[in-house]
C-alpha cells in the first residue's frame, strides 16, 4: 500500500478533527437531554480506562499509537422521559470510513433523542488502521454490548433501530446484512451481532465503494485488501448482491439534488426494489443548503428537522 496515500488519510483525518472541533464551538447543544460519554465496549486498548461491563465475547485488538480511542460509544437520553421504557436508535457516524467521529454527531443525535429516543453513537476503528472487516466487527461489538445494557437503560429492545450517514451508512448497511448472510459473514470473517434491529435509516449513504469514480478507484484496496478482487468477499462488495440486500431490515432512504453521492442512493433505493426490501425514499429538490448527509452536518435546519422526523415516522412503523 502507498506511503503516500496513508499519510494523506492520516492528514485528512488531522484536517477534519480541527474542523470538527472549530465547528462544535459554533453550535448550541442544548440542556434537555443527559448525555453519557465514552461508554467502553470492548476490552482493549482502544477502549477506556474503566473495564466494568464491556463485552468481553469480542477479542481483543491490537494498539498503535496514531489509533484513537475508538471502541467507546456515547448514550443520550430526554430528561423529560427519564424512567420511561423509550424505543431505541444506534448511530453509525459517517467519513468516508477514513475519518469521522462519534462527536461530530452529537448535536444530530441529541435531535434525535428530543424526539422521544433512546440514543447511543457508536466510535469504530478507521481506515487505514484497520480493514473494512474490522470495522464490521466492531460495529457488531458494539452492539452486542448494547444488547446487554439497552434494559437497563430503560430502552425498549423489541424496537431497536440503526441510523447511519455516508461511509457509516454503508458500514450499517453490511453489518445488519451480515446477521443473515452466513456466506458473506463467513467470507467477511466477521461474527455477526444477535442484537435485533428493526429497521434501518440510511442517510447520503456511500453504499459503493468498487466503481470508476474518486472512492472506487483508490479506496477498496485500504478496504478489503490489495487482492481483494480474487478473495471470498469479492462477490459481496457489490452492496447489490441478493445475499446483502435481502438480508436487510426495512430502508428508509435520504438524499438530495446537492448531495454528491446522490446516484448512489437511487441506483441502491432500485436494488432494495428489485428484491422488494420494504424501504421508502426521501429526496430534496435543489437547494444549495441540502448538500451531503445535512441533517447530520446542519441538524438545526428546518429541513433536517423534517428528515428526522419522516425517518421515525417509517422507522416506528417496524
């Protein structure tokens, strides 16, 4: 793999950690939800200090010194529920599976919560520090640990639903898939959570990562190995393959005419057709504030408010 290409999705990352910090200067969070922060959820080095109530079936990983903390995962709640049996929404944060962060999703999440949610944002190792199957893997650690803590925290685990925006969206996507794909899982080498979720929400989703275009042309390498192409996982990195879209829960679906991975939202929204997956589409018309994933960037615009609450409003249907 090209030096190069690592330090640059080291700097990237670097870039987009100030920015995300200069950006949550800027925004007011508001009082009406308790928020929990990292929560460890595996045994590790990348998890916190604080071992009580990890998950423990997961294995242990390996620590480098540029790898964040990452196996941590942050909990919110509406004080004005508090004692109340609340359904469930896990947070799958997107960045193109390079960068991103649990923290950048926290205003998104505490809207989230407003609306009557039990909320948890889950942190998961990034490209080039581990494969596209340890992200899998973590993701379902994760939420393995949160089958065990959902109760009580006075969740509802017979509504639990996911909610992922670009790169987290595809991550979500494949993670659920794997639950009841065992050939892509065995391919993957990923051991699948058994925690139930209902449905999905999928947000600007980066679902393709193999076509002729900036990501497909330098990232699947990083992804799923330098020869991938001749690997067991090799058919199910189309996100179009019957073992992966069948195996979903019911989509919902959002884009918008600005957002720049927008076709792959509609040519995946005709697979989940195709093999007649319950799923519904939300696409904005042009309008220059309605780029990528905004509700997850820009949770205060009126627009944003109007995703939320059109994704729970399908989410609760399952």
């Amino acid at each position: 793999m090209s030096d190069f290409m690592i330090r640059n999705f080291y700097k990237q990352r670097k870039d987009f950690e100030k920015s995300s910090a200069e950006r949550n200067l800027t925004l007011t969070f508001p009082d009406t939800v308790t928020e929990i922060k990292n929560i460890p959820y595996m045994t590790d080095a990348s998890a916190a200090k604080d071992n009580t109530s990890l998950n423990t079936d997961c294995p242990p990983q390996s620590s480098k010194s540029h790898i964040r903390d990452s196996h941590r995962l942050d909990c919110y709640r509406p004080k004005k529920r508090d004692g109340e049996l609340l359904p469930v929404i896990v947070n799958v944060h997107g960045g193109g599976l390079l960068l991103g962060s649990k923290e950048f999703n926290r205003l998104f999440c505490m809207r989230l919560s407003e609306l009557g949610f039990l909320v948890y944002s889950v942190e998961y190792r990034l490209i080039p520090d581990c494969s596209f199957f340890d992200q899998c893997q973590d993701l379902a650690c994760a939420m393995d640990f949160l089958k065990t803590r959902i109760s009580s925290d006075n969740g509802d685990l017979s509504h639990v639903y996911a909610v992922g925006d670009s790169g987290g969206a595809c991550l979500l996507t494949y993670t659920a898939a794997l639950q009841h794909a065992p050939a892509a899982a065995k391919a993957a080498k990923v051991t699948p959570s058994s925690l139930h979720i209902n449905a999905l929400g999928l947000i600007s989703g980066m679902f393709y990562t193999t076509k002729k275009d900036k990501i497909g042309l330098f990232l699947p390498k990083y992804l799923y190995g330098k020869n991938y192409k001749k690997s067991a996982f090799a058919p199910f990195v189309n996100p179009e393959h019957p073992d992966i879209v069948k195996a979903l829960p019911p989509c919902f679906l959002v884009t918008s005419h600005n957002d720049y991975l927008k076709r792959y939202t509609l040519q995946f929204e005709k697979a989940l057709a195709r093999y007649q997956v319950p799923h519904d589409l939300l696409n904005f018309p042009e309008n220059p504030k309605l780029t990528h994933a905004f509700s997850v960037f820009e949770p205060e615009l009126d627009e944003s408010l109007q995703t939320m609450k059109s994704m729970i409003d399908f989410l609760q249907k399952y």
